[in-house]
C-alpha cells in the first residue's frame, strides 16, 4: 500500500480517484484498509483547501423543514406565534438567542449554522 500524504490538487484528484476505485472494498481487508486511511487523508485535505461554508439560518430551517416534511407551524413551539414565524422566514425579524436555543434542542438544527449573521429585508410598514 503506497500512502502519501495529499499535497496539491494533482494529489488530491489521484487520490479521489484511488477511492473510486476501492469504493466497494470490504472493510478489514487490504483495500478496505486502503480505502479508509485514502478518506482520512481526503478529508483532511478538504478541510484545510476546500473548506464547505455554513448555509444562511433561514435557507437551514427552511430545508429542515422540508426535508423532514414539516410545515411553517411546526415551528411555532420554537419561535412563537405563527406572525412571528412568518416575520423569521420573510427575513423580518432576526432569531434570537432563546429562538435559537430552542431550535437547536428541540429540532437539532446546528447552533453554529443558526447564530451566523444573515441578512434581513426592511418591513413596509
């Protein structure tokens, strides 16, 4: 088994390319092995050069939602009144510390996704 560490792009996309090669290696066995320390040095790479930003708040609690076939109200036990929900969603109002408190341990959305700053859209009134 020939490992080096992952140095510059050409390294890394050999190395890509090495795990899509092992890709239905049996763990514990020479390949499989082989396979596992070619993730761990992949990942490695992708952490330092290819760093994969925090999506917005919103764009998190929307697809939270979504993905788990939930509705607007099922926030209400995290965020408050229904017009309050909707003020969050629309960008309104901001999330507050307590919002967020409860949305992470109530829903498990990431308090370091949801305490990034984001933009927000002047009312009309």
């Amino acid at each position: 088994m020939d490992v080096r560490p992952i140095k510059t792009e050409a390294d890394y996309q050999a190395a890509l390319e090495e795990i899509e090669r092992l890709f239905d290696a049996v763990p514990g066995t020479p390949d499989g092995d082989h396979l596992e320390v070619l993730t761990t040095l992949v990942e490695a790479y992708e952490e330092q050069h290819h760093p994969i930003p925090f999506p917005d708040p919103i764009e998190a609690i929307n697809y939270h939602l979504e993905s788990r076939g939930l509705s607007d109200r099922d926030l209400e036990p995290y965020i408050g009144s229904s017009a309050l929900v909707t003020e969050i969603l629309s960008r309104i109002r901001p999330l507050s510390i307590d919002m967020i408190r409860r949305l992470h341990n109530g829903l498990g959305i990431s308090a370091d996704i949801l305490i990034q700053p984001y933009s927000l859209v002047k009312s009309a009134a």
